[in-house]
C-alpha cells in the first residue's frame, strides 16, 4: 500500500482511507457546533436569582447527558424540580439510579450558584415520594459564599487518556473528604480490568449498545439541533460523519472495523489511568442517590481546583443480568457488606476537554 491510500486510524478510533478524506477533510475539519455550547457562556446571565441559579446547575455532570431536568418557578421564590421520564435509560440504568445521582449533581451545582449570589436555596428532596418533584428549592437572602461555585465553568468528564504521572499522598489527602481515592498498583489494575472487562460487556449486550448507538449525534449539526446524549464532533468526526463512513447501523455492527477499532481507543483510554475515585453509599434510596450525586459534583469540582481530570466509568456499576458478575467484582473490592457502589471515575492528568452541550434553560422551563 502506498502512503496516500494507507487506511489511517483516526483520533475517535475509526479507520479510514486517506483517499476518501480528499478535500471533504479541509470543508469541515475546523467546524465546532454553533449554539449547543452557549448555556456555559450564558451561565449567570439572568437577573432573577431562580433563573442565575438554574443556569448554573443545567451545566452539570449527568449519565450520557440526557439532562433528564425539567424545573417549574413557583410563585415568587421557589423552584420544583421534575424529572423527565422521557429521558430516562432503561437498558443500562434499569432503577433510574444514574439519573437520579445527575439530578444530584444538579441541585448541587444548584445550591453553589444560589450561594454565590447571596442567596441560600433551602431543599427539600422528594418531598412527595417519588411520584412528586425530586426537590423543592425555596430561596431565601443571606448564605455564604463555598468557593466551589468557581469552578462551575471550568469543569468536564474528561474521557480521554491520562498522562502516566502518579496522584501524590497529598492530593490524596486533600480529596478525602470528597471520595475515597485508589492509587494501590495492585488495586488500580483490579479496578482496569473490572472497567475493561464491563465495558466489553456493554458493547456486545446488543440492547445496551444500542441505548448509547441511538443517542449518537454525529456531527455539529446534529449536535445543535439535539445538544445531548453522546455527541461526536471535532475535526475527524465530521469528516467520518459528512462522508458516511461513520453511521449509527456500522457502529451497531460488531464485527465492522468501525466497531473493532472503537474497541481498541477504549482499551487505550481506559488502561491510561494512574488512579480512581468512587463514592459508595449504606442506603441505595432515591434520597441516598441524590446525596451522592451532590456528592460527585463536590469531587468533580474539587479535582477541577486542583488541576486534575475524572471521568465516570459506570458500566461495571450498572444492575442489568449480563453485567451481574462485573457488579459483583466491584462490589467485592470497593464496597462494604451491604454497600453500593454509586460511582466510579477514573483520575488523572488528562488533556483539555471542550464543554459538553446542554440544552438552555429555557428548553427545561415548564412554565416560563
Ligand atoms: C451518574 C453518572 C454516570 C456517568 N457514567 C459515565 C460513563 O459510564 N462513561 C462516561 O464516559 N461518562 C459518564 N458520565 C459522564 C457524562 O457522560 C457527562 O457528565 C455528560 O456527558 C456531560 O459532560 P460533562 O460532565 O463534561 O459536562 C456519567 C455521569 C454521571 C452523572
């Protein structure tokens, strides 16, 4: 094979011809999505402290950014939120727990907000079991300041490959009160090949594969006109993407070299990590879930102030039969009698992350 017609391995794993790119790849390769991204740049844009609040919150973490939110104003200082049960993932989170820790991280980031804009935002978690709103928020004047709030903007799941530098004892120590922190070489590569491991298991389970396939946006236009669920962007992907070399049916397909090659740029990403984080819980109630995702938004913004990455890796944490042995395994390392695993991110140094698209605000307003 000559060098111009070699088939070349691309940054998102995918194989193709150098031929085909031709001058599609100089059209599209500079491309960024258009409007998914400006709820971060218009976060705290809004004169009401509801409106400042929420813009804030809606920036936050939550499973394959489904952004399952949907908030109503009620009368003069008070916020319900609801979740919306058209975006829940019943293949890989069955019990809606997932959804449950992202409507956490939510309220958190929430909270922060309302607090650094001199206002404390007193909620109230499912106040009517869980048929009713998730929280109740009323807002009151007087809080102090938590400087997490300053790391809001900055914040990402970075899901690429860490650099191999190790986490000190000193970080460590300062991420204690945030999570418990594996940096044990032992245990670091039992909790690889758990991730590896449970990761395979989702990409063959055909109905679970098919859950993230479905919720693919390829390319900036489909992540504009849909900014959630797992977008594909960036130079390469839009050239895969405009010249159909990259389609939901081939990502399907398991025996394609589309498949095979996105296998291999996992098992990159996930063997390059020099250490993890997770967060367990004694109870595993609707209430413990948002507890924890408050919980995970803390850490995440805590590792954002330190300079550090984290990426949830939550396959081998999820309650489908196929994934039985996997949950068992983690459980067995991470957890005590009787405990649940809620999360497990993977930590490090890793590269620059864009900001992930979100719907704005008043996309998740029931009434206005
Ligand atoms: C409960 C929960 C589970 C998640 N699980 C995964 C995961 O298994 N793999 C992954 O790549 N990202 C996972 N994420 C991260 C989301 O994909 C991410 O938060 C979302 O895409 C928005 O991106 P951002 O956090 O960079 O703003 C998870 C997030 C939450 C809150």
């Amino acid at each position: 094979m000559n060098r111009r017609n070699t088939l070349k391995i691309l940054g998102g794993g995918f194989i193709v011809s150098a031929a085909v790119l031709g001058g599609a790849g100089a059209m599209v390769a500079t491309r960024n999505p258009k409007t998914a991204r400006l709820p971060w740049e218009k976060a705290g844009g809004y004169t009401e402290i509801r409106h400042i609040a929420l813009s804030y919150a809606l920036l936050a973490a939550n499973p394959h950014n489904r952004q399952p939110w949907i908030v109503e104003l009620v009368g003069n200082d008070t916020v319900h939120l609801w979740k919306d049960k058209t975006r829940l993932l019943h293949a890989t989170d069955p019990y809606g727990r997932q959804i449950n820790i992202g409507l956490g991280c939510f309220l958190e980031q929430m909270v922060l907000a309302s607090k650094a804009h001199g206002y404390d935002a007193a909620l109230d978690v499912f106040p009517n079991g869980e048929d009713g709103p998730v929280a109740t928020a009323v807002f009151n004047k007087g809080a102090m300041r938590d400087p997490l709030f300053d790391y809001i903007l900055e914040r990402r799941s970075c899901k690429k490959s860490y650099e191999d530098r190790p986490i000190s004892l000193e970080q460590v120590a300062k991420l204690t009160p945030y999570a418990d922190v594996v940096i044990e070489s032992n245990k670091v590569a039992a909790v690889k090949k758990i991730t590896w491991d449970a990761h395979v298991i989702e990409a063959i389970t055909p109905r679970t594969w098919k859950e993230s396939v479905d919720l693919m946006r390829l390319g900036v236009k489909e992540v504009d006109a849909n900014p959630d669920g797992i977008s594909l962007t960036g130079g390469l992907m839009e050239i895969m993407t405009s010249t159909g070399i990259l389609t939901r049916e081939g990502s399907l397909d398991t025996q394609s070299t589309g498949f095979k090659e996105g296998m291999k740029m996992f098992h990159r990403l996930l063997h390059a990590t020099p250490a993890y984080a997770y967060l367990t819980s004694k109870g595993n109630t609707p209430k413990d879930q948002i507890a924890v995702g408050r919980q995970w938004a803390r850490l995440n913004l805590k590792t954002t102030e330190m300079g550090l990455s984290l990426h949830p890796v939550s396959q081998a944490l999820q309650e489908y039969p196929e994934m039985d042995g996997q949950y068992r395994h983690i459980h067995d390392l991470l957890a005590k009698p009787g405990e649940t695993v809620q999360m497990l991110g993977r930590l490090g140094y890793g590269p620059e992350t864009p900001q992930s698209p979100r719907w704005p605000l008043e996309a998740k307003l029931k009434n206005g």
